[in-house]
C-alpha cells in the first residue's frame, strides 16, 4: 500500500500536471485578463497568439521607448496603460486610457507606432490560432532607479536593459 501510494505522488501525479495546460504571460493572466488592470482582458485567441509574441513585442516596444527629457530633468515618474486595435493587417487607434503626465503619453504611443510593423508581423504570423483582430493592452511603467542604491543593495553595478536577453530571438517556431 505504501509502495502504491508512493509511485503515484512521486511517478504518476507530475505527469498529471504536465499533462495541463500552463501558459506563461507576462502582462496577462491565462484568462485573457490584464494583470495590470483585470476588467480589461483579450480574447482566448487572441491570447494564444499573444502568448507566443509577446516577448518580440515587448521588447521592440522597449527598445522604441525613450523617457521623456522633461521627466527625466524633473525626476517625474509615471504609469501609462496603452490600448491599441489590431485589425489583422495594420495597427490602428493607438490611445491613452489612463491619464498620466502628456510627455509619457506622447513617448508611449510614439514607442507603441514605432513598434507597429513588429506587431503586425508578429501577430499574422500567428493567424493561424484564430481570430486575432481586436484590442491589446500594454500597461508601460516609467520609473527611475538611483544608481548608487542599486550598487549598494546588489553590491554590483545593475546593467539595465531593456528586455530580456531571450527576448532578442526574433525567429522563434512555435
């Protein structure tokens, strides 16, 4: 009986929990629903393709982004929720939907329209998943860090960068 007992929990119950379903997103929960702010979500084929792009999103979006001189001089720091529609083919109604300082604003949908042809790459070459035409959330968080601080609590100098190196791959097959 013990014998029994110990080959399911050790053997048999892992499988069972690879056997699910498990999708890691950074910005959504498996529902759909934005981390950020959950009463806005995608839908689940838009999640799935989602899913599979985001890192090449986010990271283009990154490197598209730039802190705003006047914040920067000023130390302002701030959040910004972008929405733009997907409509299979372009990127269109690239809008604001918190309100936040103008200048982060601005850098948010001039980095979200730089980004505009990764997106659209990224996402019809997943068309294959469903129907991807829709809304996409993206919150952007605008934060300085003191350097000296940093030094101090890692004991190394931070390298910042804007994305994750595994982000870089951009040829991905899923």
């Amino acid at each position: 009986m013990k014998r029994n007992l110990f080959l399911f929990c050790f053997c048999l119950l892992p499988l069972f929990s690879v056997a699910q379903e498990h999708r890691f997103c950074s910005l959504y929960f498996n529902n759909g629903k934005l981390q950020a702010d959950s009463s806005l979500a995608i839908s689940a084929d838009q999640f799935k393709a989602w899913w599979r792009a985001e890192p090449n999103i986010v990271a283009t979006i990154a490197a598209n982004l730039t802190y705003p001189q006047v914040c920067l001089r000023n130390a302002v720091e701030g959040r910004t929720l972008v929405a733009f529609d997907f409509t299979g083919t372009e990127v269109k109604n690239i809008r604001i939907l918190n309100i936040s300082h103008d200048h982060f604003n601005e850098a948010a949908i001039n980095a979200v329209q730089n980004s505009a042809k990764v997106i659209i790459e990224e996402l019809t070459s997943r068309k294959h998943l469903g129907n991807l035409k829709g809304t996409y959330y993206l919150p952007l968080v605008f934060e300085l860090i003191d350097v000296r601080k940093e030094i101090k609590k890692r004991g190394a100098v931070p390298i910042i960068q804007p994305s994750l190196p595994h982000f870089q791959n951009r040829n991905l097959e899923y």
